[in-house]
C-alpha cells in the first residue's frame, strides 16, 4: 500500500544553489581551536531537531539500502531489486534508473557513491550483483568442485552518468572493479561506498561466507566435500581475495583505476591484491570517512554465539571501528579487543589451539594467499547484550554512519550545531537509534550520547551540503521496504517547527473509473492550527483532512497533500495511486501467522492469489522465501515457487539456541499489468514462532523486569515478578497445542502462572502452580495443560498470580502439541562441568525432554548441585548425569545420593559421565567403568547382541554411526551386563583389546544404573537410533519397563 510522506518548512525550501554554491560532498575543515583550555559550545537539546519526511513508503523508497546526497541537496538512493530513485530536496521522488540483478539471499543493488567532482561530471558509482548465468535456487552444501562451480558469480563496481534530468544513463556503465562471490548461499555483502578527501574511491566487502553450521562461532570449515562457502579464510582472511575487506583506489577518467600510495599490500607482492586497504571484517555493512582526519568509521556486524565455549571461542559480538591506518581486522581468527577463536576441526569436531591474534596464520586449503597475515587490531568499540549500558539491550547490528563537520561559513538553517564538530554519530539497526559519540582527536570515546530519532531501523545515514542529517529507514519488513520504509532529513531548529502530515487512502489501484477516499493527519510542534490542500495529480485539487476523488483516465497519479500552518511553514505527503490495473492479492492460507514450528521442520505452504486483470494465475511465478528472523533483522535462507507445495526451515546452528530467532515464510507475485499500466507487485508474510521461546524475548510487558541468571538458558529471566504482573507474545496461533511448559525458579513466595489470549483478562487456558525451588538459580519445569485455544491468530499472555512480594522467576517456555504425561515418572537431568564441557550438553538436555514427554517422563534439568537433598531427589524416579566432567558434587550431596539409590532410585549417565567424581568410589562403581582416552571422532560400528533390553530393543545388530569413542580403565563386563560393544577393527584408537564395551546396565546397591558412551555430537541427539537408545535407557532406569542386567559372559 501507498503511504504519506510529509516534508519540510518553508524557510528550507527557499535555499538556493547560490545560498549552497562551492558545497560539495567533502565537507569544510573545523575552524581552528580556540586552544585546549576553550569551552566546548553546549550541545543542542532534543526539541531543537525536526524530522523531515522526504519519502516514505515502498513505492518512494522500495527495500531500502544506501543512500547519498547531492550538492543540491537531492537524494540518491537504492533499492535491492536494482532500483535507483531520486528525492529531491522538496520531497519529490522519481525512480532515476533500473539494474538488473541477481538477488537471492542479500544479493541484489547495494552501495552508491557520489564522484567528489559530481558537480563537473555526474559520476555516480553503484555496486550491485549482476545476473550472469547463475542458476536459480541454492547452491549445494556439499559436493565437488564440479557442483560449486555454476554458483561462482561476482559484485561489480560499476560508473555511470546521472543525465541532468536525473535520469541514469545506463548505456554509459564502466565496469570499475569486480569481486568475485559464492552465489546461491547466504550471507554478507557489505557494499558501502566512500570516498576521501584525496579523491580516493573505498568499497566494503563483506566475508561471503554461510554462518549457519557453525554454532555462532568462526567459520572455519576446511572438509575437502564442504561447499568454500562455509570457510571465511579463503575471504576475509585471505590477503588474495577481495571478499571482507576495506578497498582503496583510484578511478581514473576511463573507468580504470590506479592503487594509492600506502595500501596494505604494495603492487607486485605476492599472493595478495594491491587494491586492499584494510583486511579480516566479517560484514563492514556501513562505514563513512572523516573527510578532514581520513580516519574510517565502520559498522562490523558480528556472529552470534550466545556465550564463550573454551573449545570454540568467545561469545558472539560486533564493533564499531576506527581505522586510521592499513591493518588486519582479525575476523575470522579474532573479535572484539582481540578475543581469539580456537582452531576447530568441523570433520572430527575436535579443538585445537587457539589462534595468534598478534600473528594469525591462515593453513585453510582455500586460501590462495598469504600464510603469515598481519596483526589483528583491536575493535575501536565492541559490544555483546547490554556490554555498554548507554547502548541498551537487545539486537546487535551496529551500522557506521558519519562525523559532523561544522562549517562557520555555511549559511544554513538545518546545520547541526558547532558543539557536534568532530562527533561521530553512530546506528544501530535492530536495536533502533542514533547515537552521538563524542570523541579526542586520537578516538578516545568521552560520551555516548542520545540523539532524537522517530523512526525505525536505520539503514544509511550521511550528512548533506546544508549540514543536515539524512536518514535512510529500512522499516520494519522482511527483504522488502513498508510503510514505515523512509528516507528522513534532521535537521536543526532555529526558528519555529515545520508540521509534520500522513496521507492513506482505501484505494491505490483499480479500474477506472476509480473512486478514492483520502484520509491525512497532521500535527503541529508549536500547536499551530492546520489547512490542509490537495493535489490529486490529474490536474483537479480539493481541501480537507479526508476528500474523495474520482480518477477516469488510466495512469499512475501521486496525490499530494500540503498542510499550512499561520507562519507558512508547509509539509506534504502523497499517496501514489495506480488506474487502469489493480495490485494483486496475495493470502496466505496455510501456514497461518504465528504457526508454531521448530528448525529442521518441512513446513506445507498453500497460498492464494488473485488479479482481476491476469484472470488465470500463473503459479509458477509465485516465489515463497524463508527467512530465518533474529531480534529485529533476517536472513534469506531458502525459497520455492508455486500456489501449493512445501518448504523447508533448515535446523540453525549460527544462533545461540536461546537467541530470539523465529521464521518468516514470504510469498511475492507480479501480475502482468493492465490497462497499459506498470505491472504491480504484492507479497504476504507470515511469521513462524519457536516452539521454545525465552521469556525475556517478550512482545509486551507490565510490571516485570529482566535479570541476569548465570544458571538461566540464555544467561536471563523475567523477574521481579508480583501479582498481577504479565508478559505477551505475538503473533501465536496455537492451534494443535496442547502443554506449555515452564521454566521457572522461586526464592520467594512462588505462585501460579497463568496462559490467556486476547489480554492480561483474556481467556484462560491454563494454569500451573509454580513451587518455591529452592533459589532464584534453582530452576524446575512445570507443566500447564492447554485447552479452549483460539484456531485464529492472537497475543499468548503468560499472566503470574499469587501472594504479597516477589513470586516466581520465569526463564523461557515450550508449547508441544503433546499432552502433559500423566507423569508416571520424573527425572532430573544434571550436567554440571567442572572441566571439559561438552556444547552438545543443552542439545541434549532438550533431547531428553523430547523424549520423555513422548512417554510419561516428565524430564526437569539443572546444573546446580544444591538440588542433591535427600528431600529433592526423593520427587525423582531417576537421575541423568549428562556429560558431567570433574568433581560435582560435595560431601553431603554425595551421600544424600547415595541415600537416594540405596533408596531404588535409578542412574543413567551418558558419554562423559565417566569422566566424573574419580576420588569417589560409590560413583565409580555405580557408572561402572572411569574414561581412560579418545581418539578423534570418527565413524565405527557398533555391535549390539541382544535386543531384549528397552535400550537396544530398537538398534540393528550392526549400528554405523559417527561419534568420539571413549575408552575406559577398566572393563565392566563383570559387574554389569553389556549391551552394545564397538567392534574396534572399524576404526581406528581402540585399546580396549578387542571387547569393547560402550553401554551397560546393572542393578547398583537397591538402585538401577545404565551408561552409555554415546553422545559426544549435537548431531547424536537428532539421529533416531540414538535416541530410541536414550529413551530405552530412560525407561529402564525409571522403572518404567523391567529388563535383566545380570552380568553375563562376552
């Protein structure tokens, strides 16, 4: 739909050319200083800004990208489908020229630049993917050389004439610079365009590289069978490649280009390109050059690990940076203040070394370069979560815009104050704001400072000619510009507020004749009374807030309306409207908004389409994208086309698991045009909500506040939590469900949680009653059963009732389309580390609950070792020890469990709860056999003889399977019956001497215990043989089915 776009006061509009004449996009030096004792002026205050509206909406602005301001004061900027539009500095939006383009995943138009000397010849730099020869749909993961190859395109640089009636002059493109990319996967781009005050040309380039299979860590996956695209070595850190990098040349007259004195790497080095000025960034989406100083401010976008695992690296953060010199970056080896990753082997999943930030070596087989890189430099400024307070919470998308340059001699109205000289003002996407960072002449950060900003996620931003800020607003859509996409200009107030307008209508396509009816809102800072005057772009005009109008003649029309307030300060809007062809309509009818999925999930799709022109729909030319959502920002994953079919949301490993990621199904069809009109283009969306979700990830909130939990999934709770007190969540269409399941914890009163819809007051579905655990870091499930739901789309509230003072903590829930167990059988899960700990411990975790709510195992989990009270192990049928390590537990926890199995509770320990309380002899016989050591992971059959036991009832006699294979100091073949052995002629660092077990089970001083070696891998908790393994075990040490364990000769 067509939407407003109000613009600006009357006194701007009166600037002229000669007001501005000399102005060009290389800012006026600062005036000297006054010298180091002098008062900086005081900076201004927030009502003393305006944002101006200059275009809005999908039809003026398409998915936004990049923007860039003529001397003029009009406005470049880009669409990804390859659009280039032009706003001029009264708000009037043309489209100036068309690309075309390869735009799967983020591919597609991205950067513009303006030549310094634009004013003479016009040069406007674009960098975009062009079509090639590029097959559609997704490249292979794995494969050969042979299969990668169709997928190998490029990004082009390419100059071309901006005609003097703001037209692009396609014909006149020189082809700059090409970099070569993996096409058919996702992620990073980069594509920003600067220049210096010398003249000199800079291009971001983002790594090209899939971050999904690599746990939120570096990726660095070197298999010969691997598509290239999943290893950053052979971009960003390879220094003869232009992928992930900072470039520097110098274009001459015929579109060729000379290197600059003082890049990274003289021409004629070996194995590098002369043209890079600044290497190892992973995406650096948006920088802007200090014209007086040269230094470069850049936005890195970094992964997502939600926490530092010792055997892969730190946590996922992202950086603004400061470059003032040709250096290394570090990604892929180091972050932040040179956090360094470990050298990861993704064939055997073993860890090596961590990498040397202050020498990283680059051995990957897919780097065509150096082996020796340069040092890392450390991040300017880094950020994880709520790392830097002034920064808040939430996404983390940093995006570098510029530094103010006040000029004295600039005779401009809308020109930010001298108190902001020298300031950097930086964007953060996701998270939605402007900052001002006031900085030394050397970088060193003093303040951190708020900015106004009214609109939504910023995507550009550049100061103009006139000293104003303008603003690129990606909106909030999913790969394709809304409403509330935008390009803004903030300008200075000094003399009375200009109004602000939105303009709709009901209509803005159809037939002819075609009625309209216009509806805009305007306002007044200064509260001034508003006449509001229309334009209806066929040469008839009208007045008030909501006229109508009748179009007769086929054509594309723009309705303005100006808002007038007493001083003659204006501001417009305009709604485009389309006659003589309608947009289509496009609905989804399954999945509805707000389906709950989980990752790995094929997801049926059906859509309907409808076009009073086209009659007959082509259903080949509907495409239906999945996109996988984080916080605030998307990633194109996969697509398929056609009305009706399937899709598939691939399992996630890029995202900490407790991230606030979901999926986005989006379905696009363009009609054919009618009525000799433009052909028209409409999508759908509907969001895919997580079965699992934190609680801190709430759409909506009152009366709560958030906590840092070190024993909480994620690291956070909702907390603070009184009667009365909710959260929501939405969109959810909890169709199908049938249990929420909780997380909670409570050193206070406890309570009761409560699932509605509609409101805090809505329908009730649920109630659970939450018990005082223990601690604020002692957390247990509870299960709510479901009823009564709504079939249609609605807002989840998870409303928390009780007593006087604080209740309960809520740390994340799960819907399942299961009933609740009848809860024959309780096991606690604990995975408590005191040494090596393995990252596939919360996969299983998960694993274990899946499976025991298939079969009345209700399955609670902890890592805290105060839960082992003779009173708390007394709820429990039996006890897990999941790749526990070390020494867990102390001296009187070691005898209420000892208690508790005397007692007939049961043992099940899995892979390295072997690797457990090795002073402690009542564990060591009751697990049955100590580590010893491991090879590294590898294929290896296992050999199961029998299969009258719950946990080989399931498995073949020969099980081919890929794990880390422990061997043990002793063999338990006489204590405890062995169910499955590993037949070490199928691999190789066996030193068992050929009876091998590696899982047994055994009746334990009244209690029961089963181990199994298994489990090493995330992928083991996902393969069905292993877990029928489990879910056996589960059963055996529950009670919940009886087997013979006996010891019983090889």
């Amino acid at each position: 739909m067509h939407r407003k776009r109000p613009r600006f006061r009357k006194a701007l509009a009166l600037l002229t050319g000669s007001l501005l004449a000399g102005s060009s996009l290389a800012l006026a030096a600062p005036p000297a200083s006054a010298g180091p004792g002098a008062a900086r002026p005081a900076a201004a205050a927030a009502e003393d800004f305006q944002q101006v509206t200059l275009a809005k909406g999908a039809p003026e602005v398409g998915e936004p990208m990049s923007l860039a301001v003529l001397p003029d004061r009009s406005v470049l900027h880009t669409s990804r489908d390859g659009t280039l539009r032009l706003t001029d500095a009264q708000g009037n939006t043309s489209v100036a020229g068309k690309l075309a383009v390869y735009d799967h995943d983020e591919e597609g138009l991205q950067g513009i630049g303006i030549d310094p000397d634009f004013a003479e010849n016009r040069f406007v730099y674009l960098y975009y993917a062009p079509p090639l020869n590029t097959p559609p749909g997704d490249a292979p993961e794995n494969g050969t050389a042979a299969d990668f190859a169709p997928f190998d395109g490029v990004n082009r640089l390419s100059r071309f004439v901006l005609k003097q009636d703001g037209t692009l002059d396609v014909s006149s493109e020189k082809n700059v610079l090409e970099v070569k990319t993996s096409r058919g996967m996702c992620c990073h781009v980069g594509g920003d365009i600067d220049f210096d005050k010398d003249g000199n040309l800079y291009l971001s380039t983002g790594d090209d590289s899939n971050p999904f299979s690599s746990d939120g860590y570096t990726p660095i996956d070197e298999r010969s069978t691997r598509n290239p695209a999943f290893d950053a070595q052979r971009t960003s850190g390879n220094t003869n490649d232009l992928r992930g990098k900072i470039l520097r040349i110098k274009v001459k007259p015929d579109g060729s280009y000379d290197i600059p004195e003082g890049n990274l790497f003289a021409p004629g080095t070996a194995k590098t390109r002369p043209e890079i000025y600044a290497m190892g960034f992973r995406n650096p989406f948006r920088f802007s050059i200090d014209k007086p100083t040269g230094a470069i401010y850049i936005g890195e976008y970094g992964p997502d690990a939600g926490a530092a695992n010792p055997n892969r690296g730190p946590s996922g953060m992202v950086e603004f940076n400061r470059v003032t010199k040709p250096g290394n970056y570090g990604w892929p080896y180091c972050v932040g203040k040179n956090e360094a990753y470990i050298k990861y082997d993704f064939a055997t999943k073993q860890s090596g070394a961590a990498f040397d930030c202050s020498a990283p070596k680059n051995t990957s087989p897919n780097n065509t370069g150096l082996v020796d890189l340069p040092p890392a430099q450390p991040a300017w400024i880094d950020y994880d979560g709520g790392s830097i307070p002034e920064f808040g919470n939430g996404s983390e998308s940093p995006m570098g815009g510029p530094v103010y340059r006040y000029d004295p001699d600039l005779n401009s109205p809308a020109k930010f104050p001298e108190a902001y000289d020298g300031d950097f003002f930086a964007g953060e996407f996701g998270r939605q704001w402007i900052k001002r960072i006031e900085q030394d002449d050397d970088g060193t950060v003093k303040s951190i400072n708020p900015f106004p900003w009214s609109g939504t996620q910023v995507m550009d931003m550049a100061f103009g000619p006139d000293g104003a800020l303008y603003v690129l607003d990606y909106g909030l859509s999913w790969f394709g510009g809304d409403e509330n996409s935008a390009l803004y200009r903030i300008e200075n107030v000094t003399n009375g507020h200009a109004p602000t307008v939105t303009a709709t209508s009901d209509r803005t396509s159809g037939k002819a004749p075609l009625k309209v009816s216009f509806s805009a809102t305007g306002k007044d800072a200064d509260g001034d009374a508003l006449t509001y005057g229309w334009d209806f772009g066929d040469g008839t005009t009208g007045t008030g807030q909501s006229p109508q109008h009748t179009y007769r003649t086929n054509g594309t029309y723009t309705a303005t309306v100006t808002v007038t307030d007493p001083t003659g300060y204006t501001a417009t809007a305009n709604v485009h409207v389309v006659v003589g062809n309608t947009a289509p309509t496009v609905t989804f009818q399954t999945p509805a908004d707000g389906t709950l999925f989980q990752f790995g999930d094929t997801i049926p799709f059906k859509v309907k389409v409808t076009d009073p022109e086209d009659k007959k729909i082509d259903c080949s030319k509907v495409t239906i994208r999945y996109i996988l959502g984080h916080d605030n920002h998307g990633h194109p994953i996969t697509s398929a086309t056609g009305c009706e079919g399937t899709i598939t949301a691939p399992a996630d490993t890029e995202h900490d698991p407790n991230a606030n990621i979901f999926g986005v199904l989006d379905a696009e069809y363009t009609d054919n045009g009618g009525g000799g009109q433009e052909a028209l283009t409409t999508h759908a969306q509907v969001v895919l909500q997580p079965r699992h979700r934190q609680a801190e990830h709430f759409s909506d909130q009152s009366g709560i506040r958030t906590y840092d939990k070190t024993e909480a999934h994620g690291g956070r709770t909702v907390g603070d939590i009184d009667n009365g007190d909710w959260i929501s969540f939405k969109p959810y269409n909890l169709s199908g469900a049938q249990t929420l399941t909780a997380r909670v914890s409570s050193g206070g009163a406890g309570g009761y949680l409560e699932v509605r819809t509609g409101g805090p007051n809505g329908t009730l579905h649920g109630s659970g009653v939450v018990p005082v655990t223990g601690g604020w870091e002692t957390f247990q499930d509870i299960d709510i059963p479901l009823s009564k739901l709504p079939k249609k789309t609605t807002e989840l509230y998870l409303v928390f009732k009780g007593g006087d003072g604080a209740l309960f903590d809520v740390d994340d829930f799960m819907i399942s389309d299961k009933k609740p167990a009848k809860n024959d059988k309780r096991v606690l899960v604990f995975s408590k580390t005191a040494g090596f700990r393995h990252d596939s411990i919360e996969t299983g975790v998960r694993a274990l609950k899946d499976l025991g709510g298939q079969s009345g195992i209700t399955v609670d989990s902890t890592e805290e070792a105060q839960q082992f009270t003779t009173a708390n192990l007394a709820r429990y049928d039996a006890v897990v020890f999941l790749s526990t390590t070390g020494t867990v537990l102390n001296a009187d926890q070691k005898k209420a469990f000892e208690k508790y199995i005397a007692g007939g509770g049961g043992y099940m320990g899995i892979h390295a709860a072997a690797d457990t309380e090795y002073e402690w002899p009542f564990y060591g016989g009751l697990v049955g056999a100590y580590f010893d050591s491991h090879p590294q992971i590898q294929q290896a059959t296992v050999r199961v003889p029998q299969h009258d036991h719950p946990a080989t009832k399931g498995l073949d006699d020969a099980w081919d399977r890929t794990d880390e294979w422990y061997n043990y100091r002793s063999n338990p073949r006489d204590h405890a019956r062995v169910l499955a052995t590993l037949d070490e002629s199928t691999y190789q660092g066996g030193t068992m001497n050929g009876d091998h077990p590696i899982a047994w089970c055994q009746a334990y001083q009244g209690g029961r215990s089963f181990y199994t070696g298994l489990g090493h891998t995330k992928e083991s908790y996902a393969e069905d043989g292993f877990r029928s393994h489990l879910l056996g075990g589960l059963k055996y040490v529950t009670g919940q089915e009886k087997a013979d364990c006996k010891p019983r000769k090889a």
